[in-house]
C-alpha cells in the first residue's frame, strides 16, 4: 500500500512533541518528508538540548507513519541550539549562543544549587554549557561544581574556564583564597563581572548560566544593561517573604527589557525519611500563584531534601551524583522547560547579517 506526501503529513500533525505540546508538522520540527510508494523517509529538528528524548520522538514518528500505511520509515531526529534575540541594542557574543540569568531576589532560597544543576541537566541533554559565577561577594559554584586550583592564561590577558562535570566555569571564587572577603564597591564589581564575561575563553557554548547574587543592586543591572542575556529564571521559595523580593526582581528585568523565562519554586515540600509525611514547611503554590499573578511559565517545584545539600557541598550536584534519582528528573524537566522557552523565542540574525559601510566616495 502507497502513502501519499498529504497522508504522511497529517499522520505527522498527530505526533505531539511532549516538550513543547505542539505537533512536529506546526512547529516546523518536521521537515523534508519524502515519500517513495511505501517508504517514507522524514528528518525531525529539535530546537532544545534533547538527548533523552530523540529516541522516543523518533519511535512515535516511525509508529504514527507505519500506522498511516507506511511499510518502511527512516526517520531522522536531531537538534540543533542556535542564538536568539536578546534586549535592545545590544548584540549576541559570537562564543555563546544564549545567556540564561537564574536570580532569586533574596538569598537563601537555594538558587546557586539549582543554577549548578541546571546546568548539568542541560549538559546531560547534549549541549555545551558554561556556568559563570556571578556573586562576587559570596562565590559558591567552585565547591558546587568541585572545582579546585587557578585558572591559567595563555595570553596574559584572559583565562581559560576550569572544568568539571562537563561543564566551563569562572568565578571570583577561583582566583582568591576561600576565606578571603571581597571588600569591593559597586563600580569593582561590576568590572570584575565584565571581566569574568569577556575575558574568559568560552568555547562555543550554548549556554551560560549566570549565577546572580540575591538582590536587585549593581550587577544586576549590569547584567541587564551590558550583557545580552537571553533570558531570566526566578528562584523563590513558597514563603511569602521570599516571593516579596522574587517579585521586585521579576519586576527589575521586566523593567530593563530582560524576559522572564519562568519561576522555579525551590524548598516547595519536605518529606520525612523516617514516616513518609510531606509537610509544607516554607508555604504551599507560592510559586505558581506568582506565576499566575504575572503571567510567566511556572517551571516547576523542587523539594527540601538534605540530599540536595549534602550533595552539592560535595562537589557533586544531584544530577550528577544520582542521575536516575527523582530530583535529578525534576531538574532534567526544568531544564527542558527553560530550553524550549528559549527554543521559541524569535532567533538572533545578527551575527549573519553584512555589516553595510557608508563612505564618502
């Protein structure tokens, strides 16, 4: 039995990407649909990191055909991580493809451990990440991450990202002594921040993750005004003081033309490892009812867990200490849900466009 290009096409809008909700033939995901009496070849482009879900994509897309009449299918999935837009005026870095700030408001709400695990989930997905370590006055991601020593220059003038874990790093924390405070004014920081950035080799990421410091002060605006980031994930507790200040910093990059990706709602439950009882220690829905409130993706809860912590005080976050884990899931998800967010949003043509010079002749 024959299959015609239309057959193959409307079997093709019944296969929904569980990532994004939408069906591969409206998104555009499936392209180059070819068909040869009963054989039908198609390649499928994702537009996220996306390692874990090739497979299952690709057997949905050969069940769909082969349920359409087709007697053989090749079909092809693949993804592809490319720049998108970032604010006004300001340009892509030809050595990062998209900038993601994860930023809290208030500090103590975990939001260094889930920018590390973020991180590593998006590795764990396929993509080349960096992790730039943006509190100066408090660098925590060196012991996170496990890394240890001093980066080196080649040039004497910029430094190579340390890595572990598969990931690049730079951070304050590894050019001064553990102990050491950073006894700095805001007009430092700020230019260590820029420095951190720019000179510091990247290798053809498609991401950095940007671990803010709590607060709505110099970096942050830095940040948001001479850095072109992509976009912003909130990280809040359900406690309501913690959603007070989560909301003027939503409210800061909103101001400042930053999107806001999402809010992940950290510490949301904790559950007894001796009886099994769930207890809404910081306050329930925080996040989501914020969410709500704003009109931003909720991305997801994470749970108060001593794991967590032992973990990452170790050097080894928990996707990466227990990859299978139901937290590391949680992260992975998260992880997804911010890629495809990004995934959608209008790609950077900048850096393909001539520069056009006016001279007078």
């Amino acid at each position: 039995m024959s299959v015609t290009i239309e057959r193959a096409q409307q079997a093709l809008q019944g296969v929904i990407d569980p990532n994004t909700g939408k069906d591969l033939m409206s998104s555009r995901s499936a392209r180059n649909v070819r068909v040869d009496g009963a054989d039908v070849s198609v390649d499928v482009e994702l537009g996220y990191p996306a390692a874990s879900q090739i497979e299952p994509i690709r057997r949905a897309v050969i069940d769909a055909l082969k349920a359409a009449g087709a007697a053989n299918v090749s079909a092809n999935v693949t993804m592809k991580i490319v720049a998108h837009t970032v604010q006004r005026g300001l340009k892509v870095m030809p050595n990062i493809k998209n900038i993601v700030a994860v930023a809290s408001g208030k500090g103590g709400v975990g939001k260094s451990t889930v920018a590390a695990n973020l991180a590593l989930a998006l590795a764990s997905e396929g993509a080349k990440v960096g992790v730039l370590d943006a509190d100066i006055y408090g660098p925590s991601q060196p012991t996170m991450l496990g890394i240890t020593g001093r980066p080196v220059t080649v040039d004497n003038r910029t430094l190579e990202p340390m890595e572990n874990h598969g990931l690049q790093m730079s951070s304050i924390g590894l050019l001064i002594d553990a102990d050491q405070p950073m006894v700095w004014r805001g007009p430092m920081v700020t230019q260590a921040l820029q420095q951190l950035l720019t000179q510091t080799n990247w290798r053809d990421l498609d991401y950095l993750v940007v671990d803010m410091p709590p607060g709505t002060g110099d970096i942050q605006l830095t940040l948001s005004q001479q850095v072109p980031v992509t976009g912003v994930v909130i990280v809040t507790t359900p406690q309501d003081i913690a959603l007070m200040d989560a909301k003027k910093g939503l409210k800061m990059f909103e101001k400042v033309g930053v999107p806001i990706l999402g809010i992940i709602e950290n510490m949301a439950v904790h559950v007894c490892g001796q009886c099994g009882h769930a207890e809404h220690v910081f306050g329930s829905e925080g996040g989501q009812k914020m969410a709500t409130e704003y009109g931003v993706d909720f991305l997801g809860s994470l749970p108060l867990d001593i794991r967590i912590r032992e973990q990452a005080d170790s050097g080894r976050p928990t996707v990466i200490a227990e990859p299978d884990s139901a937290i590391a899931q949680s992260y992975k998800e998260i992880a997804r849900k911010v890629a495809v967010r990004i995934a959608e949003k209008a790609k950077d043509m900048s850096l393909k466009m001539p520069t056009i010079k006016v001279s007078n002749t």
